[in-house]
C-alpha cells in the first residue's frame, strides 16, 4: 500500500495538472513514489521505456514529464553515464517547509 501526504492530492496535483497542463507529470510523480514505497529504498531505477509501459504513456510522454519534475526539484535524478538508466529519487519539498515554519 501507499500511502500519499495530502499534499500530493490538495497541492500538488492541482498545481501540476492545471498551471503546467501536464497531467502525466503527475502520474508519474506517483508512479515513482509508488515504486520507491514498494521496493522500500529510498530511490529506483528505470526506464523511460519501462516507464512508458507501467504507465501507459508514450515514452516521450514519460520523458517530458520527468524533465519538468526535475526543473520543478519534485525529483532528483542521478545517471552514472550519459547512456545508464537513470536513477530517480521523489523529493518532498512541502515537507521541509513545514518542519521549518
């Protein structure tokens, strides 16, 4: 099970459906944290081909949507060569502003 910040649903997906018109950013945003939750560590590695298929998004679909992600610093992304598949970490921000305020 997953379990979601009611961020993600009041804020988030508002913000990023809406203002950025990118609803598969969204989806994706989920699908990440999802994976991360169930392989219980702290980031995964994938695709944007095995992306596309669990999601059922084009995989340049898949791609936009993690490039603004990663402008937006919802998620980090390491790759150990230009060709490696990437590894994605989901970031909270909300989270850090909440403890600081």
């Amino acid at each position: 099970m997953t379990t979601l910040d009611p961020y993600v649903l009041d804020v988030l997906m508002p913000d990023l459906v809406g203002h950025e018109h990118s609803p598969a950013a969204f989806l994706i945003y989920l699908y990440l944290w999802h994976r991360i939750e169930a392989a219980g560590d702290r980031a995964v590695q994938l695709s944007y081909a095995t992306m596309a298929l669990e999601t059922g998004l084009s995989r340049v679909t898949a791609q936009r949507a993690i490039a603004l992600l990663e402008r937006r610093q919802l998620i980090s992304v390491t790759r150990s060569s230009r060709t490696a598949v990437p590894s994605y970490l989901v970031l909270r921000p909300w989270a850090a502003r909440k403890r600081a305020g």
